[in-house]
C-alpha cells in the first residue's frame, strides 16, 4: 500500500520524481523503486515522508489514501456545489467536464508507459561496483541484461551495488546509471566509480589541497585516503 499512496500524495502535490527526491534527499531512482514496490524506505525516511504529506505512519502502509481522500472531496465539492446559484453551478459543471476531457486525453498517451511496464526495456549491467570494501570491475564486459521499467537518465554504462556503505542514497543491488569520465574535470562532493588499485568503489569524492579521499554516506564505513603511491582512476559519475 505503501507505494500506491506514495504515488498518489506525490502526484496529488504537483511533485514530479525529481523533485521529491530532491526533498527527501534520495535519488530519482530510489524514488522509482518506492512507487514500483520494489523497496519500502526505513523507519526515519517514512517518517519524514509521512510528515511532508501531513498523513499518519499507519495510514500511509496500510489505508488506500486515494479513496479515502477522494470520497471526502467528493462530498465537500457536492455540499459547496448546492450553495451555490444554478449559474454558478453551471460554471463548475463546465469546468469539471473540460477536466474529464483532458484526462481522458491523458489515459490514452499514458497507454505508452502502461505497455512499457508489461514489456519492460531490457537494461544492460555492465559489472558490479563495491559499496563497501572494494571489488574487482573487469575490463571486459562480463554483465547481463536484465528487465527494467524505471527512468533511466543520459548515461554510458549501469552497473549494480554490492554493500551498504552508500545508504541511504544506495542499497545494495540497486542499479546505478553512470557517465563516463574521460579527461573530465571531477568535483568534490559528487558520487563517482573509482578504481583504486584494481578495485572499483562507488563513493563521493572528497578532494582537498593535501590529497583525495572516498566518503561512505553510510558512517560506519571509514573514509578511504588515496595515497601518492595509489593506482587510483575516475571511471566515471553516478548520474543522480
């Protein structure tokens, strides 16, 4: 239920998924996986979640909030509708017809993104990136491909994370989208693919005048510092 009221609050609000991310501190694809089911967030997010909609914790995972909201907004239009004088009246009912109408026009082009989520595109994963102690990305394409139905960004390789030290921006497995960094200038603060002595990490990037560090978001997970002596590389930005 979860994912269905989500859905509808943001929607209801006039929020897009980038925006909402943005509000929640999430990336859009995180959102996406929320609205598909596919992940429901922790405690403290649903929270703040809960709390930017103005609904109980309880209502927001169990009660159906679109008919409950709908029925409730059904009556109040129906009791102002009565109050008003029969040209008045006329004005809403012509309103809301014009509205019926445009949706209509709405539920046909989203026929597209209906087909879309029964034949889902099939996404290639190129490899697996660490989220923790470091894993090995090859040089040759080992991947496969896989069904997906969620946004996907401008982007060059996706690749999937093993670990935790990325939450709450990252769990493990979730699939990241990434553009690749050749000569490109690389600012501190932004989440990138980094191999570093044959490993590959998925870590924001802290650069500083005495030498580079890998931040987990996660803060059980130590910064790794890049030494002099370091095979270390940008393979690319996780694109948010």
């Amino acid at each position: 239920m979860f994912s269905k009221n989500l859905k509808y609050l943001r929607i209801q609000r006039g929020y897009d998924q980038q925006s909402f991310a943005e509000m929640v501190h999430r990336s859009v694809s995180t959102v996406s996986e929320w609205e598909s089911g596919k992940y429901t967030p922790k405690a403290g997010v649903l929270a703040d979640i809960a709390a930017i909609f103005g609904v109980k914790i309880d209502d927001m995972m169990t009660t159906d909030l679109s008919k409950s909201m709908n029925e409730r907004l059904i009556k109040q239009t129906v009791s102002t509708m009565r109050r008003l004088h029969p040209a008045r009246q006329e004005k809403v009912y012509n309103y809301a017809d014009d509205q019926l109408k445009e949706q209509q026009n709405e539920n046909m082009i989203s026929l597209d993104d209906e087909r879309q989520k029964r034949h889902p595109m099939l996404l290639h994963i190129a490899g697996t990136v660490s989220a923790g102690t470091g894993e090995y990305l090859p040089d040759d394409d080992t991947g496969d491909d896989i069904p997906f139905s969620g946004p996907v960004p401008d982007y060059d390789f996706a690749l999937r994370v093993n670990g935790d030290s990325m939450e709450p921006m990252f769990e493990d497995g979730q699939i990241i989208f990434v553009k690749k960094c050749d000569d490109c200038d690389v600012h501190s603060g932004q989440i990138v693919i980094a191999d570093l002595n044959g490993e590959a990490f998925v870590k924001k990037i802290d650069i500083q005048p005495d030498g580079v560090r890998l931040i987990s978001l996660n803060p059980k997970y130590k910064p790794i510092l890049v030494e002099s002596f370091d095979d270390f590389a940008i393979q690319g930005i996780v694109m948010l």
